[in-house]
C-alpha cells in the first residue's frame, strides 16, 4: 500500500494551507490567484484549456484608433459638405480634404502621443512613492494590504497571512500596492508610440473616404456623403461587434453623428457662401 503524500513544510505548509487542495475554491485561493503575474496566469491558462480567454486591453490601441478613423471621417466630411456647400471649385475641395487629413493626423498622433507619456509619467511617479513607502515602512504597508483584503470581505486571519506571504516580494508586493491603490498595474502600460501610430494611420485613412471621389475625378458632393455615411455605418457597427455590443446600436449612433456634423457644417458653408 502506498504511502501518503507528506504534508508540506515551511511556505509550502503556509502556502497549502492558504490555498487548499488544487480543485477547491478559496478566499485565499482565489486572491493569490487573481494577484498571480501575467506569465503564471498564461501557465495556469496552459494547464486548463477550457479556461476563458480575454482581449488584450491594456495595449493603448482600440481607443486611438476608433477615435483617428472616425475622427478622421467625420472631420473631413464636415469640411468637405461646408466647404462645398459655400460653392467651392473641385480644386478648393480637393486642397481643403487634403490639408486637414494631414492637419489633423499629426495633430491626433502627437496629442495621443503627450497624452499617454503623461499618464504614463504620472503613474511612474506615484510607484516610485510607493517603492519609497515599502522600503521605509514595510510592516504598515504590510498592515495596509491585509486590510484591504478584509473590506473585501476576507476573513483577518487569511487577510493578514496572505499580505505577509506576498510581503515577502518586494516587486510583486509593489505591484499589488500599485494596482489596489491606483487601479494599475504599472508593468503593463499603453505604449505612447501604438496609441500615436494607430491614430495618426487611422485617421488619415478616415479622412480620406470622404475624398475618394474627387481623387478619383467624380467631384460629386452627394458622392461624398453618401460614401462618408457608408464607413460611418461599417466603422460604427464594427466597433460595436468588438465591444460585444449590438452592430446595429453602433452603426446607427455613428451614422446619425456624422450626418449631425455634415448637415451643420454644409448648412454654415450654404450660409456663409452665400453672403461672400
């Protein structure tokens, strides 16, 4: 007859006793788990293949590059039905569409890009405090972390034993300081190059639907529109179904914004236009 596994000593004891058996659902398991890096969680992801899978949400891209495309249509378009709407020649449309997609894709590029080095700059600012903190006042910082696991309902002896245990990593101990005080986790920041890039080429690439016709000698304003609406009905829907939301709520709310702007735009060039 085999004999029974020995129980474990020392931290694994601690660490046995924190998380229960391999299959049991635990405060503490549970905690240690969700506190897990993002290398340990893929592992654990590995070994349970029916484990769900997230979108990478952190990467700094999905937002810049929603807001560059449709930025970038419903600017142009705008421009394009004021300007045209006040009696423009092709040749005045075609050089107003033009500068304001290259106005406007370096100035989205380079607003994305301060905006997130900034943030980014904030963030490190406020770990180095709390680098400071855990070096200066280990055991208070230690006291402060098991209380926030007992407002979430922790019980405090687990709540105290497993802010020890992760008190032992300095790194990894900042790096749940850091993510329970400031909602962050500062190893895992938007890139400021990925949120410039994604809305500089998404807005160019918005700003010049609208274009398409007079590029492509139809110098139709109708055309224009109408090829306008067509992207912002697609671009809105799209980003709907990436968000899980319904196509159709999505398309239309971008369709009725982008009209919203054209008509006021088209209507000011219709008003000005014609007194000039």
């Amino acid at each position: 007859m085999a004999a029974p596994n020995p129980r474990p000593r020392g931290d694994d004891a601690e660490t046995a006793d924190i998380v229960g058996p391999p299959k049991a659902t635990t405060a503490g398991g549970a905690i240690l788990a969700a506190q897990a890096s993002p290398a340990a969680r893929a592992a654990t992801s590995d070994d349970h293949p029916d484990s769900h899978q997230h979108r990478d949400v952190s990467g700094g891209w999905l937002r810049p590059a929603v807001f560059g495309a449709m930025d970038g249509l419903v600017t142009n378009v705008s421009l394009i039905a004021g300007v045209g709407g006040g009696g423009a020649s092709q040749r005045t449309i075609v050089l107003t569409g033009l500068a304001g997609l290259a106005a406007g894709a370096f100035s989205m590029a380079a607003g994305e890009f301060v905006s997130v080095s900034s943030q980014n700059e904030l963030v490190a600012s406020e770990v180095e405090k709390e680098r400071l903190e855990l070096k200066h006042n280990p055991h208070g910082e230690q006291v402060e972390l098991a209380a926030m696991y007992k407002m979430r309902g922790v019980e405090p002896e687990l709540a105290d034993e497993v802010a020890r245990q992760l008190s032992r990593h300095p790194e990894e101990a900042l790096r749940i300081h850091v993510r329970e005080e400031l909602g962050v986790d500062h190893q895992d920041l938007p890139s400021p190059y990925t949120a410039a890039a994604a809305s500089l080429a998404t807005f160019a690439i918005g700003a010049l639907i609208p274009l398409l016709p007079y590029l492509l000698r139809f110098p139709s304003l109708v055309a224009s529109v109408i090829l306008a609406a067509i992207a912002a009905f697609v671009g809105g829907g799209t980003v709907a179904r990436i968000t899980a939301r319904p196509f159709w709520r999505g398309a239309l709310r971008q369709l009725a914004l982008a009209a919203l702007a054209a008509a006021l735009t088209y209507g000011i060039g219709r008003l000005v236009g014609g007194h000039l």
